[in-house]
C-alpha cells in the first residue's frame, strides 16, 4: 500500500483519462514500473486468494516414501488423542520381537491404554498364516489387543480388502503403498502420503463404514467377538437376581427383554473370561442381541448405550464407563448369595421369538429348583407367582410358551 501512494503522479492522472489511457501509458510508463505494477498484483493475490481457505480445516501434504514411513507413522501413534482407525491389506508378525511390526502393535497397545480409541479393519487370511480362516487373530499380540477393548474386523475370505491405510485422530490419513511387514518397512521402495485434513479423514471413516456395510448385506462378516457365539455352555446366575423383586421380576413385568437379555450376554462374557470388568464393543453387541444388521451404526449404538444406561439405574446391576467410539467399559456389580447354573443355549438363542422375555424367566426358576433338587411342577403357579413376585398370569403364560414350543419339536 505504501509503495502505491508513492508512485509518480502521472500514473494516477493516466488512470483519470478514460477508456483509452492503458495503451497510451504503457508506450510512456518506463520497465521499472511495469515489473513494479506486476509484482504489487501477484502479492494482491496472494494475501487475498479468490478462495479463501478454511482455517478450521487445514490440509497439508507430506511426502512419507520409503524410509520416512515408519517414524513418521510412529510418532502419529505415540501422540494420538481419540482414535486410531487401521485398515490393512497385510500384516506380518513373523520374526518375534525384531520385526519392526511389533514395534507398531505395541505403540497401538500403548494407545489403547492411553484411551485412545482403536479399530482394525483386516483380511481374514493374512500369507504368512495357516489355511484356517481367522487363526492369526489368536496370536498373543492381536489377542491382547483385543482384550485391552481394540474393536477389530475381518472382512470374510470371499472379499479382499486392500487397504494401506491409517487414520489418526479423525485428521492424519497415511495411505500408500506400505503394508506392515518387515520388508516393506525396512527394505522395499513402497511410495506414502500424509494427509493432515480433517475433511479427508472424515471422507476416508466414511467409506471404511460403508465397506462394512456392503459386506454385512452380502455375507456374514466376522466380529470380534460375537458375543452370542462366546457364550459359554452354562452360564452361572445368582439366585438373588431370581428372588429379589427388584431384578428379574422387574425386568419381565416392565417387558424389558433387551435390558435381561443384555446382562446375560455380560454375564456369560465375564465368566467366559473370568474377569467382572471389561470392555465390549457396541456394535458387536448390538448385533448379538440380534438387532438388524441393515441398521446404521449409530443406530445400533444408541439402542445398547440404552439398555447399559437401565442395567446401571434402576436396576444397579453394572457401572459402566462410555469412551470414544465404539467402546465402553463395563463392570458387573457383586450379587452375594448362592447361584444355579443353566444352559446358556435354553435361553439365548438368536432371533427366536418363541423364547419369550416371560419363558426365560420360568426356565431359569426351572434351573433353580432342579439345582436344589425340587421339581417346579409340584409348587402351584399362584406359589410360582408369589415366590418370585410376578402375575400369577405371567407364570401360566410362561408354560404356555413352554408347551408351544414343545408341540412345534413333535
């Protein structure tokens, strides 16, 4: 702006001449100002672009070829706030703890109990593993990621997922040519970007959901774990769920199925890994308790973050801790007294709409009586009812249940 007002008073009487005064100063104006003029135009530009950017969204590309990859993508996993998403053609955990690999699945280990947020998404079969679908997930490393609440996927072996790509914090995306193995770390020329931008990486978790998607309404895609699937053969109940009214009894006379349905599914969890605080994943979950697959994910999330919100109050069965995406912590409440043990088959079947909220309910009184050694048909219904503090209807329209199911077996 200075150096405007300090030109030559010509130029601005030139300005004042009309339509024709650009050719005729031009042939007057000297060189010197006309490289002048140019260079107060670029920077005009320059400070004022025709697209402003978005401060709030910046985006800046940084070459990570060869070598600069692995550092580069460790001090991203090191200093990670909220999330690490992976999605990876390959993965490499040969040659124990030398192979660099490891090194990033520890830093991932690392996050987790940081809480950072972490989601794999993975081929079934990985080269350097056995024919068996999914055995490499029962590696220690990948099984303790699990346990620490990592939420991973296996896109099934009819589909090929060929991804090299790592999304952190919903703002640095890394995507090349690099899968994570020790050659393609340390020895091959594989070609890498850095993407800082926020817009990118929400771009980037949007399609990884809608890949998801595709491959659950075309096959059954692999979660880990299937929280239905991991029950064990018997679960262990203790008989003050059955005889306090404010537990079970409440849950059938409120027809809260999905809430006892839940807490058995957490119970059957925590026994199969002999832990009564532990992370489970929402959406696993949501599909355990047979809610529909075509649902979004925020959806199915909404639906159990309910129920934990009711198994906590009224009934203060659970604490529970949510944390960033699809994770929560839980941890069951201590019931003292005895327990009875039933068969986790009898009354978690999925999507059985013959076993009802109020058969269950009769089946595990069933399991109480024959773990004392009584038989439930010797004690009335009106005793039933009032024992465990339901509707003598309750009770006849439970062995109803039971009789209907026991016709459709003949």
């Amino acid at each position: 702006m200075l150096t405007l007002l300090c030109m030559p008073k010509h130029f601005w009487k030139v300005i004042d001449k009309g339509k024709n005064y650009s050719c005729n100063y031009m042939k007057k104006t000297p060189p010197f100002f006309l490289s002048l003029i140019f260079i107060l135009l670029v920077s005009f530009l320059k400070v004022f672009p025709a697209y402003p950017a978005d401060n709030d969204s910046p985006e800046k590309i940084t070459d990570l070829s060869d070598r600069k990859y692995e550092q580069a993508l460790i001090d991203l996993l090191d200093n990670a706030k909220e999330s690490i998403v992976v999605s990876m053609y390959g993965i490499s955990t040969g040659a124990g703890e030398k192979n660099p690999v490891m090194l990033l699945l520890n830093d991932l280990l690392e996050a987790r109990k940081r809480g950072v947020g972490i989601t794999m998404y993975l081929n079934t079969r990985f080269r350097d593993t056995d024919k068996s679908e999914g055995s490499f997930i029962m590696s220690p490393v990948f099984k303790e990621l699990k346990d620490s609440g990592c939420v991973i996927y296996l896109i099934p072996s009819s589909r090929k997922l060929h991804d090299k790509l790592i999304i952190v914090d919903s703002r640095y995306v890394i995507i090349g040519s690099t899968n994570w193995s020790n050659s393609a770390l340390r020895r091959n020329f594989e070609s890498n970007t850095l993407i800082d931008s926020p817009r990118h990486a929400g771009e980037k978790l949007k399609r990884l959901e809608d890949v998801l998607k595709f491959v659950k309404s075309n096959t059954e895609i692999s979660g880990i774990p299937d929280y239905l699937e991991d029950l064990p053969e018997g679960i262990s109940i203790p008989e003050e769920l059955l005889v306090n009214k404010k537990y079970f009894s409440r849950m059938v006379t409120g027809q809260d199925k999905r809430a006892l349905d839940l807490y058995l599914l957490l119970l059957g969890y925590s026994q199969l890994t002999s832990e009564d605080e532990f992370f489970i994943n929402m959406e696993d979950m949501a599909l355990s308790l047979g809610l529909p697959g075509a649902w979004s994910y925020t959806a199915l999330r909404r639906q159990v973050i309910r129920s934990l919100k009711r198994l906590r109050d009224p009934y203060n069965l659970i604490s529970v801790d949510f944390l960033h995406g699809k994770d929560v912590f839980v941890k069951l409440t201590d019931i003292p007294g005895n327990s009875f043990v039933i068969s986790s088959r009898s009354i978690m079947k999925r999507q059985s709409p013959d076993l009802t909220l109020r058969l269950k309910f009769l089946l595990m009184i069933e399991a109480l009586f024959k773990s004392k050694g009584e038989d439930i048909s010797s004690i009335t219904k009106s005793d039933l009812a009032k024992r465990f503090n339901v509707n003598k209807s309750t009770i006849q329209e439970a062995f109803n249940d039971l009789k209907k199911i026991e016709r459709n077996r003949l």
